[in-house]
C-alpha cells in the first residue's frame, strides 16, 4: 500500500469515529428541531448582509473582522495520522513513513485553507460594503492569514515535540496574546497595502516549511507524534466530556506532590466546619487544573464575545447570561468535589454544608463579574 492510500485509509477511519460521536450527541430530534433549523436561519441572515448590513455594522471595526480570521488561523493544527502499531511496520520503511507524513502536512495545510476561505467568506460582506475592499485586497487579505496558519502550524509542532504540560501552553498564551495585540493595533495601517500583505504571508509560509522539513524527515519524536494524534483523534470525544459535566474525567496527576500546598497547611485560622469545606473545595479546584482551566475558558471565551460582538444589548445579555451560567457551573463543581468524597456526602444536610456552597459559588462568580464589567466597560468608550 502506497502512502498516500496510508493517508486517506487512516482519513476514512478517522471519518467513521468522529461521525459516529457526533450521532451520539446530535440525534434525529436534535437535527430535526435545532440543527436544521439554525442553519437555515444563519443561510437566510449571511444572505441579507449581501443585500443591506445590518445596524449594528456600524460598531464593527477592521481589526474585530481580522481577529476573528485571526482565531480560525490559530486553531490551525497538524495532524500525523501515526498510531501507536506503526511502530512495528513504518518504522522500518522509513521512506513511507516520511511519505505519510509530508502527505498529512499537505492535507493539514489545504484543511487550513479551507476554514480561513469560510472565515473570509463569513467576513466578506462587512469587507465589501462596509469597507469596499476589492478582489484584490480580499485575496491579499486571506493569503495574509493562509501564511499566518501554516507558520502556527509548524510552530505548535515544534512546541508538542520539544515542550510537555504547562511550559508549552504558557508560550503559546503568549504567542497568541502577541499576534493578537499585532492585529488589532496594525492592521488598519497595512490592510490596503498588498505588497506588504503579500511579503508578509510568503515570510510566514517560507519559515513555516523550513521549521516542518527537519520534523518531517525524523523519527526521533515518533511518541510525541502518536500522543499528539490521540489527542486530535479524540479531540470531539473530549468536547462531549467537556458539555457533559456528567462525564468529566478530571486530569490525572502525574507528580508525587501537589504544586500548591504541598504540605497541606490550613488556609483559614478559624475551626469552624464552614471553613473545612471551603478549604476542601479550594484545595481541590485549585491543585487539579482541569477545573481551573474549564473556569478559564467560560471566562476567555465570554471576555472575547464581550469584545467582538458590537451591540450594547447583546454584551449586557451575554454578560447576565455569564454570571447565571457561571454560578450553576460553580455549584455542580462543589457538589462534584464534595458529595463524591463519602464524608462530605455524609454532610450534606448540615447548615454549614450550604454556606459554604453559596460561599463558593461567590468566589468563583464575581471575580469574573468585575473583570467581564471592566472589559465592557473599557471596550465601549
């Protein structure tokens, strides 16, 4: 078998999994009342920006349409299509296995193009009639962020094979915090200018391939490249964990000592059984970094919509929205952490038990408040 049947044999497996969990969840009555229905409303409303915008364009700036091109760029990710039992077969025959793996760079590069194409597509009216951008500029404009994807590409690439746990998610926060500042304060400045755009996209690609070549003729990182398949092979199974609190698998820890708290000291000087729960539930929230980093996300994901979507309105509903969803997900933390432990269920009717529940549902809920309302607040005026 040639490698490129390899590829597009492991595609169809992949296919045949990620569909089955999408059954799982969307069934006929989810499709028929919810699916279909929304994307019928979504087809008629991108239909009417073609015709007239709507008035909230008037809030919408060049660099909120770039940044949102900006983030399908950055979820741009590539994919080896190595398991585990190639070891015994492709090892040997290194030439098909370096096949394999520059035809799934390929076929990870032309993914990407896709979902920026859709990205630009979703964009495009706002470009033309509000910003009468010409063809073009339009195509100056996708290309721009087509390098951009492939240079993330090969960078988290690079980072999966030589970096592990909280090293590598720390740079690449950085990473996107830089590009993304770059983009909402210079874009306006160089979109009109398509040699530059050009320029900066061949820099971008160049860079991206010279990064990819070494990795793709190695098999020194093969573990990291089939550690790093599962968890896109899975990745749709974890977002149904992720919607279903039910079946959140908390992540295992490796280390033999927590990393805070390491020697178990109390955190509140008063002997009161309010207090033992608070430090019970704290502790555990705080040294398992699957809890903090779903807390993380509901509040990145919110502040990013706070700043995207134009419309007072809709802000101040998201953010109700936020502050009732946030404290529903703080419950269901505590009664997680707490009721699965046997003394903690043994307590559960006690008065205190309840105190310290709305004490921790405080904690977690308002300090995002205040952060949400200083964003809405500093991206009006």
């Amino acid at each position: 078998m040639s490698s490129l049947a390899f590829l597009f044999n492991r595609l169809l497996q992949d296919f045949r999994f990620q569909s089955k969990v999408i059954k799982m969840v969307m069934d006929w009555t989810v499709m028929l009342y919810m699916t279909i229905p929304a994307v019928f409303m979504a087809g008629f409303t991108y239909r009417s920006w073609w015709i007239e915008l709507p008035d909230w364009s008037e809030f919408v700036v060049l660099p909120g349409l770039a940044s949102i091109v900006f983030i399908v760029s950055w979820s741009s990710q590539y994919r080896s299509f190595v398991k585990e039992a190639d070891e015994v077969f492709l090892l040997k025959y290194k030439q098909k296995y370096f096949q394999l793996k520059k035809w799934a760079y390929g076929y990870s590069f032309i993914k990407n193009v896709v979902s920026i194409l859709l990205a630009v597509l979703l964009v495009l009216p706002f470009l033309s009639h509000k910003y009468s951008f010409s063809i073009t500029e339009v195509f100056c404009f996708m290309l721009l962020f087509i390098g951009f994807s492939s240079f993330i590409m090969s960078i988290k690439m690079i980072f999966s094979m030589y970096l592990q746990g909280w090293l590598e998610k720390l740079l690449l926060t950085l990473l996107f915090l830089f590009f993304l500042a770059a983009t909402l304060l210079s874009f306006s400045q160089y979109v009109y200018m398509p040699a530059y755009l050009i320029g900066i996209a061949l820099i971008f690609i160049v860079i991206s391939f010279f990064l990819s070549y070494r990795r793709l003729h190695t098999t020194k990182y093969f573990y990291q490249e089939v550690a790093k398949e599962n968890e896109e092979f899975m990745r749709y199974v974890q977002l149904v964990f992720g919607a279903a609190p039910e079946l959140e698998k908390p992540k295992i820890i490796k280390r033999t000592r927590p990393l805070l708290f390491p020697q178990s000291k109390r955190l509140f000087k008063r002997n009161l059984a309010t207090f033992g729960f608070l430090e019970l539930f704290f502790k555990v929230i705080l040294r398992n970094s699957s809890y903090f980093g779903g807390y993380y996300k509901l509040f990145a994901v919110t502040a990013l919509a706070i700043i995207l979507i134009p419309p007072l309105y809709l802000k101040l509903i998201l953010l109700l929205g936020f502050w009732y969803f946030i404290w529903i997900w703080a419950g269901h933390v505590w009664d997680k952490v707490i009721l699965t432990n046997p003394i903690g269920r043994q307590y559960e009717n006690h008065d205190a038990f309840f105190s310290a529940r709305k004490q921790a549902c405080l904690v977690l809920t308002l300090p995002a408040i205040c952060l949400l309302s200083v964003i809405l607040i500093v991206n009006l005026f």
